[in-house]
C-alpha cells in the first residue's frame, strides 16, 4: 500500500491546484479517512495483499460525503510542546460518524519520551459542513483531564471564519494564537 500526498493551495497569482507532495509506501495516520469517504478497510486490503491475495476492495470505488480528522494530543495549547503527566478522565465521543482510533484510558502515564499522540478522532457526514457541525459536537464531547490537551484548540479552528469559509492555509494557527494573545491584551 502506498500514500500519495497533495496540497491544494495557490502558488503566485495561479488559480488553486494540487500540488504533489510525496509518496510513502505505508499507510499514513490519517488512512481513516479514505476510509470513512470509501468504505474500505486499508489496514485489511494491506495485510490480503501480503497474503498473496486479491484485496477484497470492490471498484469502482465511489465517494460518499466529506470526513475530517484530529489528532488529539497531550500537548499545551499555547506552545505546542508535549504535557506528560498522567490521564484521570479519559471519556471519547462516540455515535453515529464518529471514530476515536486510541490506546488510552484513565490512569494512563503519557511520557516525555514519546509522541504525546492520544487518539484520532474522526468523523463523517455527508457535506462538508455537516462533518464540521458533527465534529464540533464529537469534540464538545470529548473529556481529558490530567495532562493538558488540544481539543480545544480543534474547536477554535473549527468555529474560525477563516476554515469554515474554506479560505486557510497553513498559517491558521499562527494567525489564532496571535488574536488570542490580542483578546487577552485588551484590558
């Protein structure tokens, strides 16, 4: 199996397009949502192919609504570095769209040696707008407490004008955290 990564954006005063990437030949982290849009399992198509067999994936493939996925980390919102420490409340989203791919529960010791990763949660809906408005609610839903963590963060991008008009680049951050330094300036 093999990842094949874009970036859609503009480059000068050209309208958007895709722009190639790279190429790995594992699955990447967010396979999730290929396969929440397709309707396949990656990770099982994988290891038939290794078997010697046919992958099981019927084709033609066809696209079904918009998923978008977050990676939930132990980590300070503010400077993005890891928050070890140990996890007391550990309560993920579930329902209807709604996928939490994790290892963790309450009590869990999140450690200064490794990626503070906890969880992806992912979520599907039909439109784009749908998924956010899923999302937001997954995220509303999810509850970590004893090491510091980013679903906050996702919910202020999510509700940012910037990414739900659909006109963000990789800056965003940058660009939250300085009007959240700005708001907590002002007296």
């Amino acid at each position: 199996a093999g990842t094949v990564e874009f970036i859609y954006g503009r480059s000068g005063d050209a309208d958007p397009a895709f722009y190639f990437l790279e190429m790995n030949t594992r699955l990447q982290v967010e396979h999730p949502i290929t396969e929440m849009t397709l309707g396949v399992d990656l990770a099982v198509a994988q290891i038939r192919i290794a078997e010697g067999r046919d992958s099981g994936i019927q084709h033609p493939l066809t696209r079904n609504g918009h998923a978008i996925e977050f990676r939930i980390y132990a980590e300070d919102p503010i400077r993005f570095l890891p928050s070890p420490g140990t996890i007391t409340v550990w309560e993920p989203p579930s329902g209807e769209g709604i996928r939490v791919d994790g290892g963790v529960t309450a009590g869990y010791r999140v450690s200064h040696f490794y990626d503070p990763l906890l969880a992806k949660l992912v979520v599907h809906a039909g439109t784009r707008d749908d998924a956010i408005q899923r999302a937001i609610g997954a995220l509303e839903a999810f509850h970590v407490e004893g090491v510091k963590n980013n679903v906050q963060t996702h919910l202020e991008v999510l509700r940012s004008e910037e990414f739900l008009s659909g006109r963000y680049d990789t800056g965003l951050l940058d660009l939250l955290a300085r009007r959240r330094r700005a708001a907590l300036s002002q007296p």
